[in-house]
C-alpha cells in the first residue's frame, strides 16, 4: 500500500521522472524539451535544493510515485533561487533574449524565478506544487500530500499556502475544489490562482 513519507535525497531521480511524466497537462512530456531535466529543473530540482524539509513523496514500497514540494515563504524562495540554485543549472539552459518556443518560454521562466512572487498573494505567502503518476491518481494519495503539507506550514506558523495552475486544466480544478481551495483574484494569462489556508480540515 503506498504511503506518504518524507523527502530524502535518494527520491530525487525519482520525483524528477513524475515531474517531467506529468508535466503535459497531467500527460508525458519526456521528448518535448531538448532535456528532460529542463521541467523539474524549474518546478522541482529548486524546492529539493532549498526547502527539502518541505518536500513529501508518495512512496508504493518500491519507489516515489508522487510528490508534493513547496515554499514556506515565496518572495524568500526566488531571491534563494536566483542566489543558489540558478548558478548550477543555469549553464545547461542559455537563455533566448526573445523567448518563442515552449522551450525557450520554459528557459525564460527558470531564468527569471521572481515571476513567481505576486503582489497580490501576500496574505497567501508559500505555495506548493504536485504530482502523481496516473496509475496512482483517485486514491485519495493527493489529498494525504497536501494534507501533510498544510500541517507542515501550520507547524511553521505558516498561514496560507497558494499555487497556480493551467486554466485549461479541468480535472486539476476539480481536485482543488474537492479540497476546498478557493479560486484567488490575481490575473496571469492562462493561470488560475487557488488557495488555501494552512490550517484547513482536508
């Protein structure tokens, strides 16, 4: 039976292969990009670098099948991000002055980790991203994530937690709202903003 467990540094590999196997709108996206390390290197490589204590893996007795990672503190994580973790994954990615591709879009925004702060979610300051192999998905595994995550906020007095997520994403939003995240007024093409507090009865 899987069970949720925290990060340790052996689930890497691991969380790197859900993160690129989910990144096409919950389908594969291996072979999309000119490095299949270019997704997590952007949506999860930097969380396990620099709030591993926030990361959590659904384990299924042999490997990671799942995850959920975050910040604590977003406007902290990308200046950390920029200070820290873009020096050694920057070089394997050069930046294009006028971004086009989905590529390039995707090197812009590794490039650029601020985008991620967003002046009107202040009141919501982490904010988490996850994922679950399909096969794994409708167990109710990515409801214990996020509820394991929101108690690690809550432990860190933590109070809201926010994420974004495509607005095409329709089987996402449902989730979300399963949940009881709520659908925050912040604009961004193609981004839909929830949140949720972080002491939340999930």
């Amino acid at each position: 039976m899987a069970f949720v467990r925290p990060y340790e540094d052996f689930d890497r590999a691991d969380v790197y292969d859900v993160c690129v196997r989910t990144a096409d709108g919950g389908g594969d996206a291996r072979g999309q990009y000119s490095d299949d390390r270019l997704m997590p290197d952007v949506y999860a490589g930097p969380y396990l670098y620099l709030e591993p204590e926030l990361a959590f893996v659904l384990d299924d007795g042999n490997r990671a099948v799942g995850y959920v990672l975050g910040t604590a503190d977003t406007r902290r994580w990308a200046d950390q991000n920029r200070r820290r973790w873009l020096p050694i994954v920057a070089p394997r990615y050069p930046r294009s002055d006028v971004p086009g591709t989905r590529h390039e879009r995707l090197v812009n925004t590794l490039h650029h980790p601020e985008q991620a702060v967003h002046d009107g979610l202040a009141a919501y300051p982490a904010h988490l991203h996850i994922d679950l192999l399909p096969e794994h998905q409708g167990y109710g595994h990515g409801r214990a994530l996020v509820r394991t995550f929101l108690g690690a906020l809550a432990d860190r007095g933590v109070p809201a937690v926010h994420l974004g997520m495509a607005s095409s994403n329709v089987r996402a939003r449902g989730f979300y709202d399963r949940l009881g995240f709520h659908e925050l007024s912040v604009s961004e093409p193609g981004v839909t903003f929830f949140g949720i507090t972080s002491d939340a009865v999930l």
